[in-house]
C-alpha cells in the first residue's frame, strides 16, 4: 500500500475557477509545491505563503492506494 498527501487549491482558497490539486509524498513536497502555485497562478506573496503554512496543513488529505503489479 502507499500513501500520497493530496492538496486542492479550490478547497483551501475558494478559487472557484482553480481546479489544481497538489499531491506529494509529504507534507514539505506539499506545502512547497502549493506556495509554487500560489506565488505563481494566484499572485500571493513569499510572506504571505509563510502567514497561511498552518492553515494549509488543515487541508491536505492523505490518502492510500495500493501498488498492483
């Protein structure tokens, strides 16, 4: 079985119109890769990606899967 960290941006900033899902193997790869977003897609800044790292932890999902060879 392995486990995967999923992140919507729509659910996190109600971006209606943003339908990015950030997955990661963990929760660094996943914050990392959503300030990249952010930053980028959305026009948020550095501080500002900093200020919402606790609230973006809320809403990261974990979910598992199995590997079939």
């Amino acid at each position: 079985m392995t486990k995967q960290l999923l992140l919507s941006c729509r659910e996190v900033a109600c971006y209606d119109y943003c339908d990015y899902i950030i997955t990661g193997e963990t929760e660094e790869d996943v914050l990392r890769s959503a300030a990249e977003h952010d930053i980028k897609e959305h026009g948020k800044t550095k501080n500002d990606m900093v200020n919402m790292r606790e609230k973006l932890k809320g809403f990261i999902y974990t979910i598992y899967y199995w590997d079939i060879i």
